[in-house]
C-alpha cells in the first residue's frame, strides 16, 4: 500500500494518535514517584487515577488498547507495532514495563506519603 493511499494516511494518523496517547500516559507513569518525591500527593494521586483508567479502558477491551482494534481495519499486519510508532522490543513488553514502573512508582508515593503522616 502506497504511502498516500487513504487506508495508509488513516493508519499513520491512528499510529500518530496512538503513540501522543502513549507518551502522555507514560510520562504519567514516570512522573508518579517524581510528584511523590516533591511531596505532591495529590498530582501523584491524579496520575495514579489516569493510569488506573487506562487501566479499565484495556480491561474492557480484552487487554487491548481500543486504538489497536481500529487499526487493525486499515491493514493486515500484525507485528507487536503495526498500530504504534514504537519500537518493537517496547511496543511487545510495553505492558509489563510500565505496569511495573507504575507499581513501582505508586509503592513509593505511598511510602513518601506515610512517612510523612507520622
């Protein structure tokens, strides 16, 4: 499929879309402990509560970003980044890094925030 062919320019617009949607989420995951670090419980808590969404959006979807199932329209390839501009390595284990990071990272921001409690 040729690069301005309308079903191509549809999937680099889903990817484009699916990747800025990636990167805020994970700058939220990122930022987590960094919010918790300066004190700021309540930006920590927030994030927390956009990636806890997140969360409920892949859970109703079968573990799939909904964005995933729409670009799946507009080609047949299957690759762990057909639908994302990520590289393969990160788009395959993306789930397990960022969900480890965000455990991490909410770990902390509790600790922080129970030491500061006593």
């Amino acid at each position: 499929m040729q690069a301005n062919h309308p079903r191509a320019r549809a999937l680099n617009a889903i990817k484009l879309a699916h990747t800025a949607i990636w990167a805020i989420l994970g700058s939220c995951v990122l930022a987590i402990p960094v919010a918790a670090a300066l004190g700021s419980f309540r930006a920590a808590a927030a994030l927390s509560a956009i990636i806890v969404g997140e969360c409920v959006v892949l859970a109703c979807n079968r573990g799939q970003c909904p964005l995933t199932n729409v670009a799946a329209g507009f080609t047949d390839e299957r690759k762990s980044n057909f639908d994302i501009y990520l590289p393969a390595w990160l788009a395959r284990y993306n789930k397990a890094i960022f969900g480890s990071l965000f455990v991490a990272g909410g770990l902390f921001a509790l600790i922080r925030w129970y030491l500061t409690l006593r």
